[in-house]
C-alpha cells in the first residue's frame, strides 16, 4: 500500500469514528428533547400502522356494507361508516400505507437526487455549476402544484405517478441548498490538504464535505417529510392519486366533502390523521434542527 493510500485509510477510519462519536451525541441530546420525542413517537405510530394495515383492520377497506350507510361510531364499526358502508377505520388504517410509501421514497430519493446534482457543480464549479444552476432555476421558476399537475397531465394519475412527480418537483430545492453548503465549505483547510494529498475529487466531496454540511440537509429531509405528506395528500384529494376505491387519506376527503353537514366525522377523521402526521414529523424536525444547531449544542 503507497503511503498516500495508507494515509486515506488512516483518514477515513478517523472520520468514521469522529462521525459516529457525533452521531451518539446527536441520538443522546434528541433522547433529552421532549419535542422531539413527542413528534418521533406520533411518527413511528402511524408507520407501525402502516405496517401492520391487515392485522389492525376491522373490516374490508373496499367492501361496504349498504345496511349501513353513514353509521355512527359503534362497536362493530369503531369510526363509523362512510356513504357506501365502508369502515372508516379500515380505510384509514389501509390509507396510511400509501402515505408512508410516499414518504419514505420520495425524501430520501429527492435528497439524494438533490445531493447529487447540487454537490457535483458546487465543487467543480464554472460551466457545469452554470447550466446545472440555469436548468435548477428554470424548475423553480414553476409553482410547485403547478410542476406536480404537469407531470401527473403526462404520466397519468396513480401513486407511482405521484412518487415520482413529487422526486422531480422537490429536488431543484435541495439542489439549490446543497450547493450553496458545498461552495463554503471546498474552501476550508481541509478540503485543500485533501486535494494536496491526491485523494479523488469524489471521495472528498461524497466523503468528507457532504457529511460535514449533513445537518441542514438532515433538518429539511424532515421539514421535507411533513410537506410531502400534504402534497400527497392534496393531489390524492384532486383525484391525481390512486384511483378509487383504493383508499388514501385525501381521497377520503374528496368523497366526504359534501357531508360535511350531515356528517362531518366521516370528513374529521381523514383530516386528523393527515393533520396528526404532519405534526408529529414537523415536531420531530423542530427538536431535530435544535440539537443539530452548533450554537445550542455549545450551551
């Protein structure tokens, strides 16, 4: 092994242990955050449902019962029943599925995306930190239902659809912050010894600059998270997303809209556990970005 080599290793083992060390940090003030905790725990709960859809389901989601149309909350049907005898807390249960699908491909997906295509003209800079940026401002120049509306025009409706309307309407964000975290910090001592040393342009952007800006990145995947469900929940609602009678939260909005005098809880429900979500990843977010605030973490 050459010397240059044998020092990369030595480097990299270093700043692994270095990372881990501030990792265990990180999960041990977050255990100390009761925001955090609060937001974390509404999160796994509706993830928990997700997955266990079939075994906390009452009834079918899709199958109604006509005897009893719009039943209130009962012992057979928890949450009652909608206008066509569907179980309300079936569908729910059913329609979580969807959201966390979404979620948890199309933010970690966008951000890598985003990392990608923001880290690789940060670092290099000069025409290809150009086009990219002018092609990233033309994305952003379009309002973002309008860009998601677009795609789905094209593509269709239906949930993969949505997934990836959603990737290409929130990657030009997440480009746009990470190069302008990459373009400070290739600037600092250690990026310069890193290039002295010859060690690959790549491994030092991939390997040491983005884990050394991955706590703004960290707060908007969560930030990302919570407006992913919303958007989700809002193109479903425009019929943009799986078709009926599959359920998800904002198609069971759409189809209660007109009872909301008559009875509205078929309309409550959908709405608190989109509501209830949200909150939870937002509050999560929230204590996140405190305990990743170097100027907190000093006190």
């Amino acid at each position: 092994m050459y010397p240059t080599e044998a020092y990369a290793a030595r480097s990299f083992r270093r700043g692994l242990a270095i990372r881990l060390k501030r990792l265990w940090r990180v999960i041990a003030r977050l255990a100390e955050s009761h925001i955090a905790l609060v937001g974390l725990i509404i999160f796994t709960l509706f993830c928990l449902m997700a997955i266990f859809a079939p075994l906390l389901a009452t009834h079918d989601p899709i199958e109604g019962d006509y005897t009893n149309l719009l039943g209130g909350l009962s012992r057979d049907h928890w949450l009652g029943t909608d206008h066509l005898g569907r179980d309300i807390w079936s569908r729910l249960v059913y329609g979580s599925q969807n959201a966390m699908l979404v979620a948890v491909i199309v933010v970690p997906s966008g951000m890598m995306l985003g990392i990608i295509l923001g880290g690789i003209p940060g670092y290099y800079g000069g025409k290809v930190d150009n086009l990219m940026m002018r092609l990233n401002d033309a994305a952003l120049s379009f309002p973002g239902l309008i860009l998601f509306m677009a795609v789905l025009a094209v593509l269709g409706p239906g949930l993969w659809q949505c997934i990836l309307a959603m990737i290409m309407g929130g990657t030009p964000n997440i480009v746009r912050l990470t190069r302008g975290l990459v373009l400070a910090e290739r600037e600092q001592e250690y990026v310069k010894a890193a290039r002295l040393i010859g060690e690959h342009n790549f491994r030092i952007l991939f390997m040491q600059i983005i884990p050394n800006v991955s706590s703004p990145l960290i707060v908007m995947a969560t930030v990302r998270m919570g407006g992913t469900l919303l958007i989700f929940a809002g193109l479903t609602y425009l019929g943009l997303g799986p078709p009926p009678p599959e359920p998800s939260w904002g198609l069971m909005l759409n189809e209660s809209k007109h009872l909301l005098e008559t009875a509205p809880l078929v309309a409550v429900f959908p709405g608190l556990a989109i509501s209830l979500t949200v909150l939870g990843v937002n509050l999560f977010g929230d204590g996140l970005r405190d305990v990743l605030d170097p100027r907190l973490a000093e006190k």
